[in-house]
C-alpha cells in the first residue's frame, strides 16, 4: 500500500510559509526530506511515526506542483501520487463596520479577493478576531461575513483564511466598543414626506464612517 496518505492543506498561498502535515508511514527514525516542485528540498519534521509537517517554500507562479518524499533516500511516494497547489495569497481590501459592541454577534463583511476555493475539498473558510477563529460565510466574489465574538474593548486585529486557519492574511483593524445606550430622541415626531432632523441624546456612543440610525428597516448615516 502506499506509504503516503494525506497531505494537509492542500494549497497555499505562493509566499510561501505555509505548514503542511503529512500522514504515512514513516517508521521509528530516520531523515525525511520533502521537495514542492522544483524547489529545494526541506527537511520535515517528525510528529510521530505516522505524522510529519514541513514548511512550503516559496514559488514565483501559480498552479500545482508535485509533493516527492524521501526518507534516508528512499522515495516514498510514487511519481504524481500528491500534489500541492500554490494559489494567489488572500487581499483583505476592508471591514464593514469597523467597529461594534464587545458582546460581539456583529456581522461583518469582511472585502476580499482571491479566497474561492470552491474546487478543494480542504477549503474551509475562517475569520480571526484577535487569536478567537470563527467561520466566515460566502457572499460574493468579492465578500466574505463572520460574526464577532465577544471581545475586550478595543482594537483587535482581523484577518483572514481559506485553509482551515493554516495560513492568515495580513490583518485589518476592528474596534471593539461599549454597547452604545440610547436614552432620548428630539424631536420624538415628524412629517410623513421625511427630512426631520433628529437628536438621540445617549451614551457611549463611537464616532464611526459606519455608524447610522435605523428607522424600522432604513438607515441612514448619523454624526456625534
């Protein structure tokens, strides 16, 4: 039977940097080098006799190359039993909103490109808030959303990822704030035709690009 079973992710971005984990049968002891294409072979490291990992080295292109695994020398892979693709690395572009409450359940969309993987089986679609992962859902091409976990106050760091967490964008800034309390609203009536100014007297209020008043199901931009 073939030595090699599975290798984990299957893709990564072509920066290289991503760990991948490598189950087989590799016996007690012994040097196991694995080469991603052309490029010079790593040296993996042994989790356990079934188990090693490896960081992929960086390439200049797109598109899959062959996985080759040699122990003492010895290959353990056939030719073109495993492959690895290298894939454009995920520009996270904006957040919206940048900031919400700390009790989280905020959904962000998060504008993105190049995070599809709808032909992989080992996609898997995440958002990071800080070190807390929860999963992202597909709205367009260009769209990802996730909900907010609860958060300490303040800045966290967002990033995201399309291999199960292995690999993580650069990341985008969120503030995460006081739930905003609203007390008053001056006037409390007005014309049907709209274009009453309103004032909501309150607190912890944040003053953000995103932040708006919603009128049953309209909303519309609000200043501090």
């Amino acid at each position: 039977s073939e030595a090699i079973q599975e290798l984990s992710p299957l893709f990564g971005p072509v920066t290289g940097g991503t760990t991948v984990t490598i189950s087989g049968d590799f016996g007690a002891s012994g040097r196991i080098d694995v080469t991603f294409g052309n490029s010079p072979a790593v040296v993996a490291t042994r989790e356990s006799d079934k188990s090693i990992r490896c960081e992929v080295p960086a390439v200049d292109r797109v598109g899959p190359v062959l996985v080759q695994i040699k122990q003492n020398g010895i290959a353990l892979t056939s030719a073109g039993s495993l492959a690895f693709e290298n894939v454009y690395p995920i520009e996270m572009q904006k957040l919206v909103p940048t900031a919400g409450p700390t009790s989280g359940g905020t959904p962000v969309v998060v504008v993105a490109k190049y995070f599809a993987r709808a032909q992989s089986n080992d996609w898997e679609l995440l958002c990071r808030f800080g070190v807390l992962r929860v999963p992202a859902t597909v709205i367009n091409d260009t769209a990802v959303m996730c909900l907010t976990p609860r958060l300490a106050e303040g800045k966290v760091a967002v990033s995201l990822s399309n291999n199960g967490g292995v690999d993580f964008t650069e990341a985008l800034a969120y503030t995460a704030t006081r739930q905003m309390q609203l007390f008053d609203i001056k006037p409390s009536s007005g014309p049907l035709s709209g274009g009453t100014r309103v004032t909501l007297s309150g607190a912890d209020f944040f003053k953000s690009d995103s932040l708006t008043c919603l009128f049953n199901d309209t909303a519309v931009h609000a200043t501090i």
